[in-house]
C-alpha cells in the first residue's frame, strides 16, 4: 500500500493494561507503531511509536489504521519506553 501526502499508516498496539484501567476509553491508553508515511510527513519516521488522536483514526483492517498527521499527538523517545 503506498501512503499518500500527510497521512500516516499506524499498527494499533495492544496495551498490557487494556481492559485493566477503569473509566478510561482503552482506546486512548494505547499507543500505535507507524508502518508507513506519506511524501509530505515531516518528524515521524517509519518504526516510531506515536499517541493519536484514535477519534480521527480511520480502520482499514484489523488492527491497521490511518490517520493524518495533524492527529498524532506525540513521538515517544526511547526513554518514554523503558528501552
């Protein structure tokens, strides 16, 4: 599939915790890992793990979504991650 202007490609990740928080939307908690990005993307590369705005995500199979640019949120940075 080859990503146009500023969309982004992302894998939904399941979060360990998912399910767990109570009277928080589980789809706000997790994060996603990009698999692919539009010509016009600047500062997310392919691999990143990015928080979106799940509301603006549109579902295009399983757990494969695509979303805009201006809807990611955030680039976590290794150290976010505990690597």
């Amino acid at each position: 599939m080859r990503v146009l202007q500023d969309n982004v490609i992302v894998l939904k990740h399941k979060s360990e915790y998912q399910g767990i928080l109570q009277g928080i939307d589980s789809s706000e908690s997790t994060k996603a890992k990009v698999m692919g990005v539009g010509p016009t993307v600047e500062n997310i590369s392919l691999g990143d793990i990015v928080m979106i705005d799940w509301n603006k995500a549109k579902n295009i199979k399983n757990d494969l979504f695509v979303v805009k640019q201006e809807d990611i949120v955030a680039v976590y940075e290794a150290e976010d991650l505990g690597e």
